[in-house]
C-alpha cells in the first residue's frame, strides 16, 4: 500500500453532460427560433392533430400602431401557454392571431404626415401604414416564442374581413337592431366639425354664472305646499345660458333633502346643503320654510322660464353635484354629454336645434332666436330671464372649459344624427348569458363584465371619419332621410370584399341607388352617400362572425375554426370594451354568446402599482426582461403572475423569478447528468421491480402531473409556477438526489439499485420536461434534445405525459418516514455542530421503534415487506438517513427520544474507517481500505 490513498474516483458513475447550467438565451433563443420556423412548427401542428377535439382560443386584435409593449407580451405568451398547453393534452387547437387596423390614432397619423392629401390617398397611406406595424408586431411577438397561425393572420383592414364587418351591420339591419336618432357630440362651430376626445383641449374661459328661477307646476306647488299661495320657484345655477331654450329637465340629487327659502318674499327651492351658501351670495339671512325630499320633488314639474307653453319634469339623479350651486341644475341632452346620458336613461327628447356654425336653426323656438349665433343668444337669454323677472342672481366665473384643438375657439355640444346599436332587448339577453352560460376565470369577471353591461344605454356605431367601414345608406339630400336595407348592404359588401372599402369611397350613387328610390318624406329623389363610418370597436366585435362562424351567411372566411370560441383571454379593461362587443353583437348574428369562457388578466404596472407609461417613465419593454432573464424567463415572469391582480414588474420579483427559472433548469440538469449511461428502451428497471424509495418518487412524480395538468385547464398559472419550484426544492433537491447519492454514484454502473434510480429519473426528466414545456419553451425544447435519443419531432408537438404506471404509494407511511428522517438528521445537527461529524456519513445511528410511535403499525409491516423484497433494513435506513451504519435494536435502553414522539436514538460516530471510494465508513473494509460493496464493484473491474 502506497502512502498516496489511491484515487477511485474513475470507478465512481460520475454526472456527466454538456448541457449548460446557464442559459445562453441571446443565441440559443434565436437558434430555436429559426428551428422552429424551419420545422413549420404551427402547421405541423395543426397535422398531427387534425380531426381531434378541438380547443379555441380567439385571439383578440391588438390595434396596429407602434411597437408591442409588456402588456401585449404578457398576453400573447398567456395565450401561448394555454394553447400549447391544450395541445399537449391532445386537442387540435388552431389559434389565428389578428389584428386591428381601422380607426382614429391611425387616420390621425397619416393625415399629420401628410397634410393636403385626398381622402383616397388618406385611406392608401393608412393601408401601408398599419400593414407595416402588422409586419413589425408579428416579428416581435414571434420573438417571444409564440406560436400561432402567423402567416394566415385576420387583418380587419383586409378587404375580406372590411366585407365581413359590413356583411355583420347588414345583419344588425335584418334583425331590426339599427336606428338612427340624434345623439350629443362635441362640435366646434368653427371648424364646423364633430370632435373626438383627443382633439379637446382645456383651457379657462370666463362665463356668466347665473341664478334662473323656473317655476314649480301650480297644481305640483299646491299638493307639496298647500299653505303657501305664492309661486314656488327651483333656483338653477348654469354657466351656459345659450343652452336654456334647449332646456328639457331639471336635475335634482336624488337621496336628499331640500330646503324652501323665502328670499325677499320669493319662494326658492335649493339643497339643503347649498341653501346657507345660497343666502350668503343673495345677501340675506337663509329663511327656512320647510324642507322636502328629493324624492317628493322628483314627481312635480316647472314651466320653463321663456319657453311658452313648455313644461319640463323634474328628475332626481345620481350625478347632480353638491359643491357647488344649487343642487338643482338645467339639464339640456341636446347640448351637453352629461345631459344626453340623463336625457337617454330617462327618455327625455335630445332637442338640438343648432347647426354646424354654431347658429340656432330653424326648429328653434322662441323663433326670434333663427339663425342667430349662439354666443349671441349668451346675450339675449339674460336680457329675456331680467324681462321675464326670471333671473334670481347674476355674476360671472372663470372656469375650465373644452376648446378645440385646431382653431383653439371653445366648444359647444350638439346633437346630431348618428347610427345606433338599439341595445334594449340584447342587453337583457346579454346579462342573462353572463349570469348563466359564461364562465370566468376568475370568477369576480362576472360581475365586471354585469357591471359595464348595466351601466351601458346604448351603442353609438357611427363616427365622422374616413378610416374604416362604412356604414352603406343613402341620405336624402333635402331632409335628411336615411334610406338602406339588407340586400342593398350586402350588394355593398359583396363588392368590398372585392375592392375594399375604397369601393363605397370611389361608387358613384347613381350606380348603387335602387332606381325607384324616392323619399318617403318628401318625395325628392335627390340621394347621396352616407360618409360616416363604423366605430372601430364594431370591427373587432364582429371578430367571431368573420373568424370563428364556420357557416358564414355569404362570405367565406373560415378556417378551421369553431363557433362559440372556448375562450377569450384579454386584460380585465376588455369587460368594456371587446367582450362587450364581441357578445352583443353574437348574441343577434348567432344568437348565442361567442365565447364559453372568459379569462382575463390585470395591467402591467412597476413596483409601486402604476400603470406603466412614458410620462412616468416607468415603461420596461419585453426586451428589457429578455435581456435579463432571457425569453423563458420572461414567459415565466407571465406564468407567475397571478390572473386577478396586477402584472407587477419590480427588481424583486423578477430576481425570485430568475432563481425559480434557475431552480428548475438546474434540477432538470441533475437529472440529465445522471442519465449519461441510461437508454430507456434497454435499461429501464419494470417499475413493481424499483426500490420503494423511486416507487414513492415516481407517486409524487404522478401528483404533480395531475395538479398541473389541472392547473392549466384553469388558467391558473401562478400554481404552476409554485408547485415547479417547490417539486424542484422539496422533492428533488432536497430529498431524492440526497437519498438517491449513494446508489447512483456508487453501485455498479448496470446494478439493479442504480438503474432503478436512473428509471426513475428519466420518468422525473421527462415529465417535467413536457409539464414545462408550455412556459419554458425554448429550455423544454433543448432538454429534450438531450434527453430523447433519436428525437424526431419538438417538443411542442408531443404530448404531456402518462402518468407512470407505480402502484399507489401509501402516504401515511411516506409522511411517517419523512417524518423519522428529519427526526434523525435534527439529531446528528449538533454533534456536526461540534464538530464530531463533519458531514453525516460519519455518523451512525442506533434506532429504535416504539409501538406508541404514529402509525407504528404501517411502519412495522412496511419494513417487514422490505425484507421479504431482499432490501436490508439496515442498507435502506442508511439510505434515506444519508449515514454509514443503521442499527435498529429492540430496546430503548441507553436511546434518547427524539423530536418524534415514539422515536428513540442514539448518534455516535461511525465505527471503522472511512471507505475510500464512497467514504461511506466501515469496520469490515480491505487492503485498499474498501468496504465490501466497493470492493466488489472495484475488484471485478
Ligand atoms: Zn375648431
Ligand atoms: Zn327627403
Ligand atoms: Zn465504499
């Protein structure tokens, strides 16, 4: 013997592999990439699993304009692991991206940078324009790994899809749904133009504040006041007296109380809460009648100031403010947003008498006011209020008012004639089908999606621009008159699917209109184009009729998919925007909502909660994320995320995430090191042959694939993301690579002990590898280069797999063995604390069992049924104890109770010296120092 310990090291079965412990994410992530592409992964998918049950995720548009942002990102990749997800399961599951190309940012755009043009030129730049963010988009969502049917995208601007969104509209007509009527729209009598909310600008502008006395109906006054026989009047506060002939209503606060004040021998009405600050502005003291409910107000009526004959009711509402006049306020829903809601919820007439330039037109009455300009009428209506001894108070107030961008002049409101969407019977129809047939995921959408749909009156489908889908009618030219029908728009349609809405910007009317057309109120024959489009919201609402309808009325546009979608998966502020769409406009096209499930996602926000966005300067873009933690770290960062809250990015959270992607990979690592020597067609042990400690592994093994594959039928990603990260810490890393050490690294390389590990493990590699292939596309796909010999297909065309055939494991024995082994190694801590043993191979442990100990019975014919298998107690002890010698006696004589009741040891250091080779310690060791086990395996060699 050589004074040199001799070096078994080469007799050992050492890992071994060359698949990194670090990501190289910039050139592997672009390498897979073209791979993929290469591989035709998307339609190779839709081959393999033709004809299955499908799954359909309808992808909702993002709006083609500028880059994609974390937002966009983090939805594609949910929408990318879901559907990956299905098809591992087994469904086909075609998944068509789409995108949204019409409407006002885009129009505004071209226009600005090409000021002058026509409006053919606009629409031609506007094609280009979005076309070429389409393009842009694809390619950074395709970075992120996802797969979808990007070749064969739905297009909203495509001429196909504009004949679908007309073809849809021409339905709505069929079913009786499209109205015409008056509805309040911003205008700026200067340009003599309607005016979008991002063309209104805010600035101060002094205007009259005036006191307007209408008197309360005599019979009204009588019943509520039956002592007083003077006029009753309700004080009013407005800052816009032009408006007061187009008074309908007066508002009051509904739930309140209201005082009577005699001023200077008037009779008054104000809140209660206003009336104090009422008699200070009026100069006297506040005199208290009586007081009344809003309520008991809210069923009398006033005669308008000026207006003869005119009688306007008086309405409690929510909305009327309590800062400031006098809780009674002028409500005219021809000229004011907030008016023209009250006006449609209470059926009040939207009177607008007002034409383009800003003048009182024709239908105006007091009739002295025609043709006069409204800044004019400012004027006129105070002198006819002092005229009438109708103006109680007059001062003037300086406050924010809405002007127009372009000329800067203040605006007014006006209502004119646009398409409506009647909503009056679909909204019933459509709350009943999220009550009762949609599901939500999470569940509190329900009451969003119920919440937006009650609070919403009506769908006004018209817009005064040119990009986008018209709306085919034909307008008399003398009264307005609007004529159109459902074969005349689908005569429309049929030739924009040719020509693209250029068709009804280029026709000249004489070819489209029926030949006998006259106006059936007035006779005239004199008709032109209706030139306002569709709201852009009307294209992607209409998505399931021209994507997902396999039996399109006339145009076909299938492909492939099904009719309702399974899911639709967008960020919560969709309950308002294109799930509404997208359900009412189904629920009159096919009668039936579009979607079965509705899950939904919250915003990305930075660390502090808000809202990510350039004038904060907290906006972190996909590439920001991939830089750090590569694409798969980014698609974990999706997965962790749980679906009711916030997409929160902070340093924090995006460390913990890099340590769960760092867990994973590398407990996948392990496992593909250990299976160097491993084929498991030739050297998988049958699983009733593996050691019980695999078999209880491949059991747990199984728990995880059943929890997940769950989990990804719920959406529920975040509980993938922590079952991943506590299976890798708590099950492998700390458990099973442990107890597993001295098997696999030390017996015969094709022993039965260690090839029952190694059978193991592959279950464990191959599992997790699918499990997370839907997250970590790209590491799932590169294990899996490694791991499959003779690999013929991605892993994102096979499936998730089995479960592993173990028989059941008993988990009250399980938890019981578990239970002594960290009894045991919380014994050994303190003599390794003091340095007896330096690590617990130098220990060995005596135990003994008590029968009082938990579930004694279990453990006693467990370990008998060890024997009977051919295990030796003792070597199975030393296993899962990670100690050299294991003596259990049958008496607790000189043992100490442990931490487990029941569960009597005691801890010396192991007796012999220690084996070179797997420094297990012995007394029975050879010339080289060897115990048996070692000595066998070296001596054959
Ligand atoms: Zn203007
Ligand atoms: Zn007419
Ligand atoms: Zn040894």
């Amino acid at each position: 013997m050589s004074d040199q310990p001799v070096n078994f090291k080469d007799t050992l079965n050492l890992p071994s592999t060359d698949f990194p412990i670090r990501p190289t994410a910039t050139t592997d992530d672009l390498r897979l990439l073209e791979r993929w592409q290469q591989e035709k992964l998307y339609s190779s998918a839709m081959q393999a699993h033709e004809g299955k049950e499908k799954f359909i995720l309808h992808d909702g548009p993002p709006y083609a304009n500028g880059h994609i942002h974390l937002g966009h990102a983090y939805n594609k990749i949910l929408k990318d692991i879901i559907t990956k997800a299905y098809r591992m399961m087994g469904y086909h599951v075609p998944i068509i991206p789409g995108w949204d190309c019409h409407g006002l940012p885009i129009e505004h755009k071209v226009s600005e940078q090409n000021p002058g043009a026509t409006p053919q030129e606009i629409t031609r730049k506007c094609r280009a324009y979005a076309q070429e963010w389409v393009d842009v988009q694809r390619e950074e969502f395709k970075k992120l790994g996802v797969v979808m049917d990007w070749d064969n995208p739905y297009i909203t601007m495509a001429p196909d899809y504009e004949a679908k969104i007309v073809e849809a509209f021409a339905l709505l007509v069929k079913n009786n749904v499209i109205e015409r009527k008056n509805k309040t729209i911003a205008w700026c009598p200067s340009c003599a133009t309607v005016l979008a909310s991002a063309e209104i600008e805010y600035h101060d502008r002094k205007d009259p504040s005036l006191y307007v006395l209408f008197e309360m109906d005599t019979n009204d006054a009588k019943k509520l006041f039956p002592t007083i026989d003077k006029p009753i009047y309700f004080a009013i506060w407005t800052t816009t007296p032009w408006t007061l002939p187009l008074n309908r209503a007066i508002l009051i606060k509904s739930n309140t109380q209201y005082d009577l004040l005699e001023v200077n021998g008037t009779y008054v009405i104000a809140g209660a809460s206003r009336s104090e600050a009422l008699a200070h502005l009026l100069k006297t003291e506040k005199k208290v009648v009586a007081t009344i409910s809003a309520e008991k107000l809210a069923q009398t009526h006033a005669y308008h100031p000026f207006v003869d004959n005119l009688t306007v009711p008086v309405i409690a509402d929510e909305s009327v403010g309590l800062d400031e006049g006098t809780a009674c306020v002028h409500c005219a829903p021809g000229c004011g947003p907030l008016d023209y809601e009250v006006g449609v919820k209470n059926n009040l007439e939207i009177y607008s008498p007002v034409d383009p330039w800003g003048k009182y037109s024709r239908d105006i009455a007091p009739h002295e006011l025609q043709g006069m300009p409204v800044s004019d009428g400012q004027i006129w209506v105070i002198k006819k209020l002092v005229e009438k001894n109708k103006l109680l108070h007059k001062a003037s107030i300086t406050h924010s008012y809405p002007h127009c961008w372009r000329c800067k002049h203040g605006l007014i409101f006006r209502a004119t004639r646009q398409w409506f969407f009647n909503l009056q019977h679909v909204k019933e129809r459509a709350l009943e089908a999220v009550d009762t047939t949609i599901n939500f995921l999470p569940e509190q959408g329900r009451s969003f999606l119920r919440a937006t749909l009650e609070s919403r009156w009506e769908w006004c489908l018209s817009r005064q621009r040119s990009w986008g889908a018209p709306i085919p009618a034909l307008l008399c030219m003398h009264c307005d008159y609007a004529f159109t029908s459902f074969e005349f728009i689908m005569n429309v349609a049929h030739n924009i699917q040719k020509q693209g809405i250029e068709y009804w910007e280029n026709v000249p009317v004489q070819e489209i209109m029926p030949p006998t057309l006259t106006c059936p109120n007035c006779t005239s024959s004199d008709f032109k184009k209706e030139t306002d489009i569709l709201d852009v919201w009307f294209d992607s609402g209409i998505s399931h009729f021209a994507v997902l309808n396999p039996a399109p009325l006339t145009l076909s546009l299938s492909r492939g998919q099904s009719f309702p979608a399974d899911m639709y998966l967008e960020g919560i502020d969709q309950h308002r925007g294109w799930f509404q769409s997208s359900l009412l406009t189904a629920l009159v096209i096919e009668k039936q909502a579009p979607m079965k499930t509705i899950m939904t996602h919250g915003f990305t926000v930075d660390e502090k909660g808000q809202k990510m966005s350039k004038s904060l300067g907290n906006v972190i873009a996909p590439d920001d994320i991939i830089k750090k933690l590569g694409t798969d770290g980014l698609r974990l960062w999706v997965a962790s995320i749980g679906h009711d809250g916030d997409a929160v990015v902070s340093e924090t959270l995006l460390k913990n995430v890099s340590e769960v992607y760092r867990k994973i990979r590398n407990t996948c690592r392990v496992l593909l090191m250990n299976l160097y020597d491993y084929d498991h067609t030739q050297n998988a042990v049958p699983l009733e042959k593996l050691h019980p400690v695999d078999q209880y592994a491949l059991h747990i093994l199984n728990q995880l694939h059943t929890t997940i594959i769950q989990d990804y039928k719920q959406g529920n990603f975040t509980a993938i993301f922590h079952a991943l990260a506590d299976y890798c810490t708590t099950h492998v890393s700390a458990l099973y690579v442990e107890v597993t050490k001295d098997r696999l690294y030390c017996d015969a390389a094709d022993s039965h002990e260690r090839r029952s590990v190694q059978t193991a493990m592959w279950y464990m590699l191959d599992t997790m590898t699918r499990l997370t292939a839907p997250i970590l596309s790209f590491t799932a796909e590169l294990i899996s280069d490694q791991y499959q010999k003779n690999k013929q297909q991605s892993i994102h065309l096979q499936k998730f797999s089995e479960q592993v055939p173990v028989s059941q494991q008993d988990s009250i024995l399980w938890d019981m063995l578990l239970e002594i082994r960290s009894a045991v190694l919380k014994a050994i801590e303190p003599y390794r604390a003091e340095g007896v043993i330096k690590q617990s191979l130098e220990a060995q442990v005596t135990v003994y069992l008590d029968p009082a100990l938990k579930n004694y019975a279990v453990l006693e014919k467990f370990l008998d049924s060890l024997k009977k298998q051919g295990y030796s107690l003792a070597n199975f002890l030393e296993d899962l104890f990670v100690v050299s010698q294991v003596t259990v006696t049958s008496s607790r004589n000189s043992l100490a109770e442990s931490s487990l009741k029941g569960l009597y040891l005691r801890v010396e250091h192991a007796a012999g010296t220690k084996c070179p080779r797997c420094w297990k310690w012995s007394t029975k060791v050879d010339s080289q120092g060897l115990e048996p086990r070692c000595a066998q395996i070296v001596n054959k060699k």
